[in-house]
C-alpha cells in the first residue's frame, strides 16, 4: 500500500489547476482571434414586390394566378417554414427544400374570386421563415366586378 503525503496531493492538485487554467486560456484567445458566432451566418429573404394588385376581376374568368418572388440574399440557407393565407379563396404552393444564399425562388398562388364576397378585396399571405426578421406578410388585392354594374350598362 502506498501512503502519500498530504503536502505532495496539494503540490499536484496545483500543478493539474494550473495546466487547465493554461489550456482554457488558450482555446479563449484562439476563438477570440476568429469569432465566429451564430449571428455572422444569417438567411435573409427579399421580395422583388411585397403587394400584388388584380385590378378589376371578373368572376366569371375563374381563377387568377401569382406568383410572388424572393432571393435569399443572406449568407445561411434560407428555410420556409409556414406559408399560410387569410382566406381560403387562396391556395399556396411554395419550396419546402433549403434555398442556398444568392438563389432565388418564388411562392406561387391561385385566387379563386368566386368565393369573394366583398367588392373591395385585400387577402394576406403570412410567410415565417429562418430569417431575421422571422416573418413577412405579403398582400393580393383587387375588386370584384360586380353583377350590377353590368347590368345598368
């Protein structure tokens, strides 16, 4: 059995405090030199337009299509992650796959006018993304041609 003196445990326990200290302090200096945090690799999504207006729709011609484009014009793969709209006279189809940095895509829709009651009509899509800031809403609007106006012509 072999019996160690209390003073040399203290003298290593030192010695072992000290190597950690000194390892710590290098991997600190080592990252400060390169920071890198997760701030630096941020997607960032831009809309060539944020509102489309119809103008003056015609029930009768059925749905109406649109397309609202974006580029992800951040440094980090850009992740749509919920597409939704106001009103179900809307239907969306958008990319479910990372979009690289410099690409660019689009989120495509199909107006149903039909199912518009109103005359005037502004419909919201909602977009919720990796990006900073988080979320964006994009706007269609328009006016229904309305079944009177014809009828006084």
């Amino acid at each position: 059995m072999r019996i160690t003196d209390p003073a040399n445990r203290s003298s290593d326990m030192k010695r072992v405090i000290a190597i950690l200290t000194f390892l710590l302090s290098l991997i600190v200096s080592l990252h400060a030199d390169n920071p890198q945090s997760a701030d630096d690799f941020i997607p960032a999504i831009s809309f060539e337009k944020n509102n489309i207006n119809f103008g003056l729709v015609d029930k009768a011609e059925g749905e109406k299509r649109f397309e609202f484009r974006f580029v992800n014009s951040g440094n980090a793969p850009l992740v749509l992650t919920y597409v939704h709209a106001s009103c179900s006279c809307v239907r969306l189809e958008y990319p479910r796959q990372p979009i690289a940095p410099g690409d660019s895509s689009f989120i495509a829709g199909r107006l149903n006018p039909a199912t518009i009651h109103e005359t005037d009509f502004k419909r919201s899509i909602l977009v919720r993304t990796n990006a900073n800031p988080p979320q964006t809403r994009l706007f269609i609007t328009g006016k229904i041609k309305s079944v009177e106006s014809e009828k006084t012509k």
